[in-house]
C-alpha cells in the first residue's frame, strides 16, 4: 500500500459520517485484489495507487515461502504457532492414522480435555 493511499484511508476513517461498523481493507487499487473494497468505498476510501505494474517481475522470482504459508493468505505470518496434523495427533495421544478416521475430530477433542 502506497503511501497516498494510506493516508486517505486513515482520513476516510477519522471524517466518516453515520457508518457505524465497517470492516475496511485497507489495499492498493490492484487488478488481482484479493478483498472486495464495496465497503471501504462507503467511507469514501478509493485507492488511487497500484503495484500492477510490478506484478511480473516479482511473480518471476522463486518463491521463498513454503507450501503452507504459499496456500493461505497471510504468506510467513500464517507459519507462526502451525503445527502439522501428525504432529496434532502425537500432541493429542493419537497416531496420525487414527486423526484420518471418521469422527477423528471429536476424539481430538475429548482427549485434549482436562
């Protein structure tokens, strides 16, 4: 996000009149947006500035982030505190074949219970 952008988003905030509750993404004006901006536009926040035009030159570089934190939304931050369904299981007293089985959910549950 540029920095003109930023500013009018905090400015659109601070001044909006008889909104009440809106969540606002507070992104570029980016073809590929990935949030839909109808409400940030109803506090007047329409971004002007966009990384289109560096798109390509950064989608050629390798990625340098794992399977998961390239799956979800979120890039590294998505990583912090995950932890991989055997190693759930092991947590849990399970064996990973155990957390495949139907209801395998709610035997997790009941046994991470005090």
């Amino acid at each position: 996000m540029g920095t003109e952008d930023l500013v009018q988003l905090v400015v659109r905030s601070i001044e909006a009149k008889n909104i009440g509750y809106a969540a606002v993404w507070g992104i570029s004006a980016n073809e590929r947006a990935y949030y839909d901006l109808s409400e940030g536009n109803a506090i007047g926040y329409e971004p002007q500035q966009r990384a289109d035009q560096w798109a390509d030159e950064v989608l050629r570089q390798p990625n340098p982030l794992s399977a998961i934190e390239q799956q979800f939304q979120g890039g590294q931050f998505v990583t912090i505190d995950y932890t991989r369904p055997a190693e759930r299981a092991q947590t849990a007293g399970l064996s990973s074949i155990e957390t495949q089985k139907p209801g395998a959910r709610h035997a997790i549950s009941k046994s991470t219970r005090p």
